[in-house]
C-alpha cells in the first residue's frame, strides 16, 4: 500500500514539474464595435479560458468570430469568420464564447448587437506574463487559413 501511495506521489510530482513549463494565455481583441464603444462586454473580464480540448493537443492558433448578442445579453449565434488552425479551433473556442456573459456596459436601453472578436490562444514560454505577451504579439498578425 505504502509502495502504490509513493508511486502515486511521484508521478503526480513529476507531471506537476513537467506541466510547469507549459504556460498558456488566451487574447481577445474587440474588432467591432471596439471595446470603448459596445453596449455589451463580458462579465468577467479577465482571459477567457483556453480551451481543454486544444490544451490537451498543445493546439495555439487564432480565431474571428462573429457573435451576436440579443437584448436581453444572451449570445445568440457564434459564427467563425476565419482560424488557423480551422478544423481545430473553430468548435472549442465557439464553445467558450457561448459559456460567456454578457453586461450592458453602457447603462442605456439594452439592444442586441452584432460583434466581431478574434481570440488567439498561445502556448509556451517559461511565465504566464511571457505566455501573455506572446499572445498580444501574435494578435497582431492576420488570423487567416
């Protein structure tokens, strides 16, 4: 017993050093209407989640979206414009725009608005702040297959 417990505790140690290398960051950029001037902004605003699905496959790439959310601030449709890699990121990513929440940041009548987003999902770097700004970085190059 003592043995399997031991066995256990080791290879949770060496995942865990193994995985701590492997930091991660999503971007969203606010293509339009551009973050200053939507009615409607996420919740939470903090990085949206990378995806399980591609984490697990060590899949970066970049998508563009075009989300539209109704007045009452529920995500009516997430549809990809473009993604590299498209066969990978397409689905995940939808599936992570559609768990979001939507806030009406402006304080007037609430109207359904139509948005254009792009999320890049990066991997890699020896800090999370690295794995960020490989991701501001690769923002700025055109997400196109």
């Amino acid at each position: 017993m003592k043995y399997i417990f031991l066995a256990g505790i080791t290879t949770f140690t060496l995942c865990t050093q193994a995985n701590a290398q492997n930091f991660a960051d999503v971007h969203l950029t606010h293509i339009t209407p551009i973050k200053e001037e939507a009615t409607w902004l996420r919740e939470k605003q903090f990085s949206p989640m990378y995806p399980k699905e591609l984490a697990m496959k060590g899949i970066a790439g970049c998508g563009v979206f075009k989300i539209f959310v109704d007045e009452d601030g529920n995500t009516d449709s997430v549809d990809l414009i473009s993604a590299v890699p498209k066969r990978d990121i397409a689905k995940p990513a939808a599936k992570v725009i559609k768990s979001w929440t939507w806030l009406n940041a402006k304080g007037t009548a609430n109207i359904a608005e139509e948005k254009i987003i792009r999320l890049d999902f990066c991997m890699g770097g020896a800090t999370q702040e690295e794995a960020k700004q490989r991701c501001i970085a690769q923002s700025l190059v055109a997400c196109e297959g």
